[in-house]
C-alpha cells in the first residue's frame, strides 16, 4: 500500500493557486496571479493589478483556502 504524502505549503499554495488562477483573473484589474512568501513565514496568493483604486480592492478576496490574498499594483501587463 502506498501512501499520499502530505502537501508541503508551498504545494499547497501552488495547488490553491492553480484552482482559482482563472477565475481570478476575471476580476476587473488583476493582470496576474502568482505565490508569494509572506515576511513572517508561509505562503500567499498574490494578485497583480493594473491599478489600486478601491473599487478594485474591495471586490477582492481576502483569503482563499486558508491562505491570506495580497494584492501588488503592477500597472498595465503588456506582452513583448
């Protein structure tokens, strides 16, 4: 019998992030979405937006599936 192995963190952020990835960038002003190291210690969803006005702010989650979201405004994506 062969047993799963537990998630590290980091897994399981990616796990979370790769599940939500899609709908979030649906949300109005997220240009991306990606993992991040919180300075003390665990993992986050970072959400990268075009700007930072606080109609786009309150419409974003606060957590998702235990992990806080953090929002970093990043202006405008646009590919090269």
């Amino acid at each position: 019998m062969v047993m799963a192995m537990a998630a590290t963190p980091y897994e399981h952020a990616v796990a979370v992030k790769n599940r939500q990835a899609a709908q979030l960038m649906r949300l109005p002003g997220v240009v991306g979405v990606g993992v991040g190291r919180l300075t003390r210690g665990g993992f986050c969803i970072r959400l990268y937006l075009s700007s930072g006005g606080s109609k786009i702010l309150e419409r974003l989650p606060k957590e998702l599936d235990g992990l806080p979201v953090v929002p970093e405004v990043v202006g405008d994506v646009v590919a090269r």
